[in-house]
C-alpha cells in the first residue's frame, strides 16, 4: 500500500486522470480533467496539481505528450484508496453460475470454463491453477488391463479430480488379479493425502518384503508407478485479448508473454506465492511475478474444495484495466467455485 497523505483536490484529480487513462489509453491533459469532470477548477490549477503529483511519483509525462499517465505507485494508491467496486450484476452471477453448473461437477472442465468465464467477464485473459492433485485426499484407485502387459491405472481423489497413467509391466495379470490387488490398496490407502499414500506405499513395501505375498508386493510397485509428479495444472484463456489493448503493439514484448503463458509450470510456481494469503491480492506492474508482465496487472483470489486444498484463479490485464469490476468478478467467481466444490 501507497502510504502518501494527499488533499481532496488532489485525490480528486488523481482519480479523474486515473480514470480517463483507463478508458482511452491515451495521455490526460489539465483542460480535460477541468472540462469531463465538473471539479469548479480552472487548467492552470489542475495543472499545477498534477506537477505536485508528479514529484510524488504517482504521474509521470510521456515526452511525446504534454499529458500525464499514471504510474504504477499511482494505480496502487488508486487501488488502495480511490477506486469504487461495483457490484457484480445478476446477469453476471447468472452467467457464471450458468457456465460453471453445465461442466457437470467435473473438477477439470469446472476450473476451465471458470478461466474461461473470467476472460469473457473482464475482456483480458482468465486463469486458474488447479490445486495439487498430489494435496488432495485418496478416493480409491482402479487398474484396467489394456493388453497382456499394459495397464491403466486410474486414481481418484476426494475432491473428484481423476489421474490416469498407462503402466507396462513385466509380467502378466488376470483381471481378477487386478481386482484384487485394488481392493487391498483402496483399504490401506483409503482417506490419506496423496503426498501421504507415496510415504505409505514405500513403507508398506518394506513390510511386504517380509511377509513374501509377492502379488501385494507388486499392488504396491504398479501404485507408486501410478503416482502423478507433483506438478500443477493451469488453465489460460482468452490470451489474444492482450493484443485487442492498444499499449501492447510491440510484437516482441508480446512474443515474450506468450511464451510466459506457454510455460505453465513456471507460472503456476510463481502464483502459488498467492496462496499464503487468501482472498483478492492484487499484483501491479513491476509488482506482478513475471518480468514479462512488466505494464501488466494481476487480480487473483484463492478458492478452496471441500478438503481445504486451495487453488488460485484471477485475471491478467494491462495495468489500466478496470479495476472496479474486475476485482468483484473475480472474487465474486472465487467464492462460487469454492461452494460449488464444497458441495460435490
């Protein structure tokens, strides 16, 4: 947070050029704060108002205008101090609940159309970072026999989310084999994490070595082959909007964004620092996680499933994005994935 004490003039000017710098992507001059915004202040005032603004580092002037733009100290105070959330409309809860229920309760297809709502809400690019399926609670797991010595192993976790990893194995087994040995793992593993079930397995592995039942032995070997790495699933949509805002026409900055957005793992490393504290956290400019979202935003939320693993999802946008609709969307979105999670 921006700690400056400023006067109602200022914080009055700041605000107005703030806001048309949002809605034109363009310099703001003094005769245009006097005219659009009735604040009873002649040119030559305003004028010397944002000079004092700008020593406070809060506005700075392009050379190539005798404007100003805000800087990103300046949209923090605004964020902080000045902007106005409105509230989100019934037709957008409508519209996100509306999407978010016709995923069918799938946890996968859940957080993308929740990505993919948030893009087409806000007009910039949605995302949400799965929770680690690895944090998540042990349902059951199933193996299928796909030919004489390839398996399919299916695991599944509390909160509905399903892994599948194809197994081959250097022998052979009946399906009823198969059965069997997922029944015994799905009474030994039952209600554990899944960081927990790799510590079990290794453990039940040493145990078995002397009770020499080799088919449990082998349970054990094709369940921790079955295991997924601990790695997190991200999911972006609408990244070409980037490129429908006027300040990003520089292809090699953009060919550097996308290649951002490409590396997932490497993003959702870099969100996971918003799960240390939940609710709405807002990222701006040089505050965001990647360099190459430098005269970029952030707005994440943290949401949560019906075992308390927590997930982020937000919003990417140019630092003049509408902040006072996009944070209610977004947390407005957090909180419905989280019941709709709660309640499967």
């Amino acid at each position: 947070m921006v700690d400056l004490t400023l006067s109602q003039r200022s914080r009055q000017i700041l605000e107005a050029i703030i806001e048309d710098y949002i809605a034109t992507a363009e310099p703001v001059g003094s005769s245009a704060v006097a005219k659009r915004h009735c604040l009873a202040l002649s040119s030559a005032t305003v004028r010397n108002v944002m000079a004092s603004l700008e020593e406070l580092g809060l506005l700075v002037s392009p050379h190539t205008s005798a404007g100003r733009i805000p800087t990103d100290k300046g949209f923090r105070f605004y964020v902080d101090t000045l902007v106005g959330l409105r509230s989100v409309s019934h037709g957008e809860k409508r519209e996100i609940l509306k999407r978010c229920r016709e995923t069918g309760g799938n946890l996968t297809d859940l957080l993308r159309e929740a990505s993919r709502t948030l893009s087409s809400l806000s007009n910039y690019t949605g995302i949400v970072v799965a929770p680690r399926f690895t944090t998540g609670r042990f349902r059951h797991i199933e193996f299928v026999k796909l030919g004489p010595k390839r398996i399919l192993a299916i695991l599944v976790a509390c909160s509905g989310a399903v892994q599948n990893r194809i197994i081959d194995t250097e022998q052979e087994y009946t399906a009823d084999q198969l059965v069997n040995m997922a029944n015994y793992l799905n009474s030994v593993l039952e209600g554990l994490t899944i960081s927990q079930v790799r510590e079990k397995i290794l453990s039940e592995m040493e145990q078995e070595k002397t009770r020499y039942d080799q088919l449990l032995e082998k349970a054990l070997k094709l369940t921790r082959q079955a295991l997924p790495e601990e790695q997190d699933e991200v999911f972006i949509a609408g990244q070409s909007r980037i490129l429908d805002q006027p300040e990003f026409n520089d292809v090699n900055r953009m060919r550097e964004l996308f290649k951002a957005f490409e590396e997932k793992g490497r993003l959702a490393h870099l969100l996971s620092g918003c799960m240390q504290a939940q609710g709405v956290q807002i990222f701006i400019g040089s505050e965001t996680p990647l360099k190459e979202m430098a005269g970029m935003s952030l707005i994440t939320s943290t949401y949560m499933t019906d075992t308390n693993t927590i997930g982020i999802l937000g919003v990417i946008g140019p630092t003049r994005m509408g902040y006072s609709s996009v944070i209610p969307i977004v947390d407005y979105t957090a909180q419905l994935v989280s019941k709709l999670l709660t309640k499967r």
